[in-house]
C-alpha cells in the first residue's frame, strides 16, 4: 500500500472514530472553514482537527479566485470564519480590502522567513503555510508515441506541434492560473506578455476552474501538457500515471499558500484555535500524507522527499506586493479576459 492510500485510509478511521469520540456529547463549537488545496487534504484537515479539538467543521472547497469571490460576495454577512489554503496573491487582496482579520499567532515564530514575509505584507491579515514553484507537466507516452520532442521552456508551449495540446485554468477562477500569468508578466513585461498568452491561447484546449486540473489531465493524457504547480504534477505522477514535471528554463513564479481569518466570522475563538493548530508540525505532516507535496512553512516540519528541490528552480524574485494587489489583479484580469479569452482558436 502507497503512502497515499494509507493515508486515504487513515482518514476514513479518522472520521469513524471522530463520530464516535462524539456520541452522545456536543462538539465543542463550529467552524466553517473555506479550503483552497486538493479535496483530500482539506478533508485530512477537517476531519483531524474534529477530532483532536471537539470543534465541528463545515468544509467547503474551492479555487482561490473561487473563495476570494465568495468572501467579497459575503462581505456584509460573512458566513466562512477562516480560509485556509490556496495561492496567497488573493489572500493579500483580500487583506487589502478588509475582508480578512488581523492575528499574530504565537506559532509565527517558528515560520521559515518566507510565511513570515507574507504575514507582514498582509499586516497579519494573513500568513504563509506552504510553498510551491510554478512548471507544468506533460505526457511522456503520447509525446513518444507522436514523436515531439519533450518541451523545456516557457517558449515551447507556443510551437505549433502544440496546437490544442496545453491545457491551463482561467486566472478568474484559478490561483495557479493567476500565478501564471503574472510569472510571465514579471518574466517578460506586460505587453510582451500578452503578446505570448495570444500565442498560447491559440494551443489551448481548455480553461478549467481549478489549478491542479491540467496536471490531472496531462497525466491521463487527455492533453499533452498542463500548465499547473510542480508539486500537483508530482502528485499526479505518484498514480503511476506517465507525466513529468518541467521547471521552465527562463524561470518561474512561486506561489505562498496562505491563511486568513475571515473578518466578521460567527466563531472567532475557533477559527484562532485552528489557525494556530495549522501551523503545527503536526497538521503539516498531513498535506504529505495525502498526496500534496508542497514546501511547508513551520520550520520543524519535514519536508516531503517527494517535494521539488527549490534550490534547483529558477524561481523570479515574485513581486508579491504588486500582483497581490487588487488594482493589478483586476486590471490584468480584466485585459486577461477581454484581450485574450474569447479569441478564436
């Protein structure tokens, strides 16, 4: 059994013997928790902090675009109490715009320096828990079997043997998708850039809503390549599926996956209990034991043998503070879709 299945499994003895610990007392409070990483973490992280706290979890996952939409929507009656997980740009417009509370949890000081960072750009609205370098990942079989030459950089997304073989998800909705434009907005400029995304647009098959999904589909060898985070095609490749992961060689952006907790939240006590929870070493280890291999930020917690080396990436110094903007976010977002989405192809 891979470690991945002993963790599905894990899991399901989790939920048993947390509606058991339950029977028959109340839980100890409520939480509604917002999650922006794979389902199977999210629910690791639900059903684990049930259990060690008594507290009840209300979980529902999303994108980041998704999530970041849902608490300007909910502004006036916010019903998440805390967002955990996903890139960590929205996490800083949404601190911008005072969707999300200020706290300084007493773990902060075991944080790598780089959650540390986003906590202060936030103004402690929000705070780093994992780190992932931007790629992508293609499918090695039906690369061989058509007799392509395996692509290597940014550049080769937009040779025409890649006619409709790329696959990315929309910035509107997507974390990852955002990530991507903006890596290559910082790589090249803005009008180069764009210039680029037509070009790329044009080998597109399709624009999902989540960020992960690409890299799921390249491995399937529904598409050639998809354009996702490293650690989400790591995932897909330890299925046995045939899809390697690139670091692109002009560089890439990184995401900071972030947490914040909602301003207004029905359950403030609990969404501090979780939010200090979740930068333990101890609920870090979870995102390796369901198949997420992220760089985590505690510290103390082990880094998963699986995760990229980031020492070998050509990771861009990330202008957090630009593209975590809301003014830049719309503006490119806006340009994004009016310029680029709706061309034919």
């Amino acid at each position: 059994m891979n470690s991945f299945s002993a963790g599905l499994r894990g899991l399901a003895v989790a939920g048993v013997a947390t509606l058991a610990g339950m029977t028959g007392a109340a839980a100890q409070g409520t939480l509604v928790l917002y999650c922006g990483v794979d389902e199977a973490w999210c629910r690791a992280m639900s059903t684990t902090f049930e259990k060690q706290t008594g507290v009840h979890v209300d979980m529902t996952r999303q994108s980041s675009g998704e999530i970041y939409a849902r608490l300007r929507a909910e502004k006036a009656n916010p019903r998440a109490d805390i967002w955990w997980g996903g890139t960590g740009d929205p996490h800083l417009q949404a601190a911008e715009e005072g969707l999300t509370e200020e706290y300084k949890s007493p773990r902060l000081a075991e944080m790598n320096d780089w959650a540390l960072k986003q906590a202060e750009r936030g103004q402690f609205r929000t705070v780093g828990i994992y780190m992932g370098a931007l790629g992508y990942g293609y499918n090695k079989e039906e690369l061989a079997r058509r007799k392509i030459a395996a692509p290597s950089c940014w550049a080769d997304l937009v040779k025409p043997e890649y006619k409709g073989e790329v696959q990315m998800a929309d910035p509107n909705s997507s974390g990852t998708a955002y990530t991507a434009m903006a890596t290559f907005v910082q790589l090249m400029g803005e009008e180069p850039a764009f210039v680029f995304l037509k070009k790329l647009h044009a080998n597109i098959n399709e624009y999902t809503k989540a960020g992960a999904a690409p890299a799921q589909s390249a491995g399937k060898g529904e598409t050639l390549v998809g354009i996702a985070f490293q650690h989400d095609v790591i995932t897909v490749a330890k299925r046995n599926l045939p899809v390697a992961v690139v670091s692109p060689c002009e560089g890439t952006g990184y995401e900071i996956g972030s947490m914040s907790i909602v301003k207004g939240a029905r359950h403030p006590e609990e969404a501090r209990k979780f939010y200090d929870w979740a930068l333990t070493p101890e609920a870090q280890k979870l995102g390796a034991q369901f198949g997420s291999f992220q760089f985590p930020s505690n510290t103390a917690t082990p880094v998963p043998p699986e995760a990229p080396d980031l020492s070998k990436v050509k990771l861009i110094a990330y202008d957090f503070a630009t593209f975590g903007s809301s003014a830049t976010r719309t503006r490119l977002l806006g340009r994004w879709t009016s310029e680029v989405k709706n061309l034919p192809r």
